[in-house]
C-alpha cells in the first residue's frame, strides 16, 4: 500500500480569479497565487489601481502570471466580462476568490436615505456578487475537474459591531450561501468554502488611529495584535490546493482566537 496518496500541492499553471485584488487581502492573495505559479486575474475598481498590481506581479513572472480587469462586482454585466476574459486569457477557471467588499456604515439612527443606500450597496458587493460570480464561473470551475470557491466573510459574521448592521448581515450571508453552494456543487467536483479574517491590517482598516488598533487588539486577540494580509491569503491559497479536495463547506476563522475568546 502506498505510504501517501499523490494529492498535489501545486497550483501552477490554473487560471484564478481574485476580486478586490488592487488592496490589502486581494492584493495579497494575487501575489501569493502567482508566487506559486497561478495565472491570476486582478479584478477591482480603478484602472490605475489594478495596472499596479499587475505590474508588480508581471515583474516578478512575466506577462503571462497576471491580466488587470477593471470590474465593479455589483454590476451582472461587468461580472460576466470579467469570466470571459478571464477564460479567453488563460482558458479555465479553477480558483475563484470572491474578495471584494466594502463596509459602509449603517446604523439604526442613521438618515433613511443614506441607511437605504449603503445598505443596497453593502449587500450588493458582499453578498450578491459573490452569488451572481459563483454562478457565472461555475461552468468553468467545473470543467476544471478540481474547482475551488473561497468566500472572505468577516468575523463580523460571528461578534458584530454597533452601526455595521449590513456589512454583519452581508457577512453572515456570505457564510450561509457558501454552505448551501458547498452542498450542491460538491457533485460537480467543486470545493466552496469561507474564511472569517479577523482585524487585518488594509485598506478597509488604515482609517483606524494605531493606538486604537493596539487596545482593540490587546483587548479582544489573543495574539495581541492585527492580522496582516498574508496571513489571510495563505488560508486562502490553502484551500485553492488540489490537496484540500475534502475542505467542503468550511467557515475558517482567521483571527488571532478572536472569536474563541470569552473575556
Ligand atoms: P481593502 O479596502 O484593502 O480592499 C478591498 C478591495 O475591494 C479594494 O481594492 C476595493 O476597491 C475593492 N472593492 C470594493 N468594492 C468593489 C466593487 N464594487 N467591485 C470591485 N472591487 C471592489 O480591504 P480588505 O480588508 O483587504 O478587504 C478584503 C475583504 O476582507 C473584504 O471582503 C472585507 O470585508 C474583508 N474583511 C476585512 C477585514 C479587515 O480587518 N481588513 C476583516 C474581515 C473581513
């Protein structure tokens, strides 16, 4: 009997899609793939911001490791550009990454129109893009024959914060589609899984005074401190391999024992 089966740590070569890609998490998680050898697509808002990650990932690879699409994930139409150029430039999907998220305030005592707004936009680019990608990637993801959603909630999905009423729901949203996802697409030879970063040193975080960041986390991680992206994008590379073929349905909270911790 063989001592172990032949279950592939590599991820060379497959096409993978990475959403929010030109900050923080995405960015990380684009340079991590195409460290190991993935053609990535760098998918996010601003033209500018994504001809930058892809220059420093072509720098470090060459022209073929990465293609820059400019892509508001809200919109069903530029969501479906991003699968055809994405398969038109490298062929497949194995690897899709949703990413991209925003957190906008929305608070019970907030004015209506702006609660409606930035609750629309929050589910919007949470929770139904991930959705309206998962859908349109599928074929594609399972053709490859080893085809991996990866899912960023938040452990705002679990421990939430007062005026975050949507990106909480947004966030637990995430978790429930990739369960249900899990579950059907599993015969269709497709992984979905999520993970919970905890605080993570990005974008969505810069605004944060350092000395507020530092008593937040002495309070509340146990390890005492912010994340930082790559310690995000490694679980999601992790769960990309071949060898996570039996990962289905999982909610990986990546936070320092936020969440476990009582007092
Ligand atoms: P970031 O702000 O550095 O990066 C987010 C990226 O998403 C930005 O480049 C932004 O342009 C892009 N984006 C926003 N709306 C978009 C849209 N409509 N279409 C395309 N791209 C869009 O923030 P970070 O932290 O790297 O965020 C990545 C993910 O991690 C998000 O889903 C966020 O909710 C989640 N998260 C962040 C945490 C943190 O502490 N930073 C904690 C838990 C979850």
């Amino acid at each position: 009997m063989a001592r172990l089966s032949t279950l592939s740590r590599s991820i060379a070569g497959v096409g993978a899609i990475v959403t929010g890609a030109a900050s923080g998490m995405g960015r990380a998680t684009a340079h991590l793939f195409a460290d190991e050898g993935a053609r990535v697509v760098v998918a996010d808002l601003g033209g500018e911001r994504v001809d930058a990650v892809v220059d420093e990932i072509r720098d470090a690879h060459g022209e073929h490791a990465a293609l820059g699409v400019v892509c508001d994930v809200a919109d069903p139409a530029q969501l479906a550009d991003l699968v055809a150029r994405t398969v038109e430039w490298c062929g497949g999907i194995t690897a899709l990454v949703n990413n991209a998220g925003v957190s906008l305030v929305t608070s019970a005592f907030q004015p209506d129109d702006e609660f409606e707004s930035n609750w629309a936009r929050t589910l919007d680019v949470n929770l139904t893009a991930h959705a309206r990608l998962i859908r349109l990637a599928l074929p594609h993801l399972a053709a490859s024959g080893a085809g991996r959603i990866v899912n960023i909630a938040s452990t705002e999905a679990i421990v939430t914060t007062a005026g975050l009423a949507a990106y909480a729901a947004s966030k637990a949203g995430v978790v429930g589609l990739t369960k249900s996802f899990a579950v059907e697409l599993g015969r269709h030879g497709v992984t979905v899984n999520c993970i919970c970063p905890g605080p993570i040193l990005t974008g969505m975080t810069a605004s944060i005074p350092d000395d507020a960041k530092e008593t937040y986390a002495r309070r509340r991680v146990p390890l005492r401190r912010y994340g930082i992206p790559e310690e995000v994008a490694q679980m999601t590379l992790n769960l990309c391999l071949p060898a996570s073929s039996f990962v289905n349905g999982a909610v990986i909270p990546v936070d320092g024992g936020m969440t476990i911790r009582h007092t």
